[in-house]
C-alpha cells in the first residue's frame, strides 16, 4: 500500500510551477495572469503560516445552503411566520375564536395610542428600564472595578458574581419576592424596624422598586462579563504612568479606563434597554403581575394580558408590531454607532 502526502504549501505553487516547467512550444503566459498566480499563492503560504485554513464549497450552492438550513427555518418558524401573523391580525377585529374577521385597517392602531392604559403602560415601560439600566451600569462597573484590583482569590469572587446568571428569570423573581413579602420577608423587616411601610402589594412606588432590584440584580453579571474584559484591554502602561505621576485607583479609573470603556458602555447601553423591554416578562408575572394598578405593567406584559386575558387579539397584534419596531430601531443603532472604529489617540 502507498501513501501520498500532500503538502500545502507544494500544493499552493504548483500552478505556478507548471507553468515555469511547461513545454517549449506553448505560449508564454501572461503577466498579468502570472501576477495572480503569485498573488495567490503568496496569500495561501500566509494562510498556512497563520495556521488558517481555506473552505472549498464547490462552484454550486448546495453546501452551504445546507449549512444555513437550520438557521433559516429557526428564523422562518420563530420570527418572521410569526411576525407576519402579528402583522396581519394587527388590522383586523376578530372575536377569540376568529369566526368574525373583519378588516378595519389601522383602527387598532389609532385606539391603542388613544388609550390611557397604553400610556400608563408606556411611562411605566420607560421608567422600569431607565432605573434598571442606570442601576445595572452601575453596579457593574463598582463590581467589575473591585474585583480588577482583587490579587488574590478573583476567579473565585467572578465566579460568585456570576452566579445569578445561572437562575431562571422567573425563580429571582420569586426569590426578591421572598426577601420583600411584607409580612414574612427578611428585608422587609428591616425596612419595617427603619420605620418605613413597606407594602409593594399596595404602593405602586414599592412594586415598581421591587422588580426593578429583581431585573437588575438578574442582569449585573451579563454586563460585569463584558466590562471585565474591556478592562483587560486597558493598556497597563497608562495605568502605571497614571500611578507614577501619583494618580489614585479611582482616577486611574475615571480618566483613563472609563473613556476606553465608551464603546462597551454605549454596547451594554443598548442591551439593557432590550433586555427591560422583552426579556423581563418573567420576572413581571413572578413578582406583580402588572400591579398594583398597572404600576408594573410593562408594555411586553400588556401585549399578554391584552392578548390571553383580555383576549383582544387586534390589540395585542398591534401592541406587537410596534414593539418589534422599537427592537428594529435599536439593532440599526446598535449597528450603525457600535461598529465604529473608537481612535483615542494613545
């Protein structure tokens, strides 16, 4: 039995090899034929030396539309189908069971905006997750800064930082519900013995309080990843010049890792007004359901109670469609402003 070895780089010159050894009668080759040859050769020995290898998907489509398929129908069956239907049902008026359909073009729409709840809803919405947002930012960028400055045991501080990660939205919910249930909860008590009336069954301002500690406690470690690693691309060097020229910890911090951090922050900005927007549903129906009068019924929470309490299926759609139009707008700045390239000029 023989075995052939094929070496890349031997590989990369041969065409250019054949055509230094070709016949004597053929024609020469054209230089700039010539030059593409060597062009691409040279561009397959850096490959090679980088240790990068090139992908061969053939002259058809096959194989990597095959590669895409799973992705594709997970976009087409969780997205867009749904999208379109959400879409379509926003300008009709139909009962549960969709027996009476009737088209009434952007009459959902126009009551929606008209609606007083929609407004509560939407004031409740933007304050919910401005004070998660700021809350989150915050209290990452304090934990992430500490633990920078920790020599010995770090891993094992990151790692219990992390943990809420590790818990299903609707269990802290219920957890920070626990902690602040008025009449048995720990931390309640100890508002209750600093003379405060804790009620968040009661009192709006409480409610409101209550999950917004839950939502952003269950959020803190996703920004804490991120603002880790950027402090690790903070060059030392500036550090240690900040250092000798008698700069404390914490203006080290202000003046020079919180500016190279700008890009991050801005990233972890957007993300966190999605995350207040969608992702905090559990949490709502853990802790509040909405209440007390409306105080927490966000406006991912209204689309639910619109849609399977209340079952006015056109109303939900619509609420629906503009809330995906909001997810729209933040993507495209998400794409438009995050992918710049940030020059600090140091």
């Amino acid at each position: 039995m023989t075995l052939r070895l094929s070496i890349p780089w031997r590989d990369a010159r041969a065409p250019v090899l054949q055509r230094k050894h070709g016949s004597a009668g053929s024609k020469a080759v054209p230089a700039s034929a010539a030059g593409s040859a060597r062009a691409s050769g040279r561009a397959a020995r850096r490959d090679q030396e980088a240790g990068l290898k090139r992908a061969n998907f053939g002259d058809g489509p096959g194989l990597p539309t095959l590669l895409l398929l799973p992705q594709l129908l997970i976009l087409l069956f969780f997205f867009f189908i749904p999208s379109l239907r959400a879409l379509t049902q926003s300008v009709l008026l139909s009962d549960p069971f969709g027996n009476n359909v009737q088209f009434v073009w952007f009459d959902n729409f126009k009551s929606l905006l008209a609606s007083s709840d929609y407004r509560q809803s939407i004031a409740v919405t933007f304050w919910f997750t401005v004070m998660q947002n700021v809350l989150t930012l915050g209290s990452a960028l304090v934990l992430a800064f500490a633990t920078d400055r920790i020599v010995r045991g770090r891993p094992a501080y990151r790692t219990i930082i992390l943990l809420p990660y590790a818990i299903a939205p609707a269990i802290a919910g219920i957890l920070w519900a626990f902690l602040f249930n008025p009449a048995v909860g720990p931390l309640a008590q100890v508002l209750h013995g600093f003379g405060i009336a804790w009620d968040p069954n009661l009192n709006p301002t409480d409610a409101l309080i209550l999950v917004t500690l839950a939502a952003s406690w269950k959020h803190i470690c996703y920004d804490y990843i991120f603002l880790v690693v950027g402090l690790l691309a903070v060059p030392v060097s500036l550090m240690e010049a900040a250092a000798v020229d008698g700069a404390g910890p914490i203006r080290r911090f202000v003046s020079i890792a919180l500016p190279m951090l700008g890009p991050t922050i801005f990233f972890l900005t957007v993300m966190n007004f999605i995350y207040g927007f969608f992702e905090t549903f559990a949490i709502i129906d853990a802790v509040t359901k909405g209440g007390p009068a409306g105080a927490t019924n966000i406006l991912v929470y209204k689309v639910f109670v619109d849609g399977f309490v209340n079952l006015d299926l056109g109303s939900s759609a619509a609420q629906s469609v503009l809330l995906m139009s909001f997810a729209l707008i933040c993507t495209l700045l998400q794409f438009r402003y995050f992918d710049r390239k940030v020059n600090y000029g140091v």
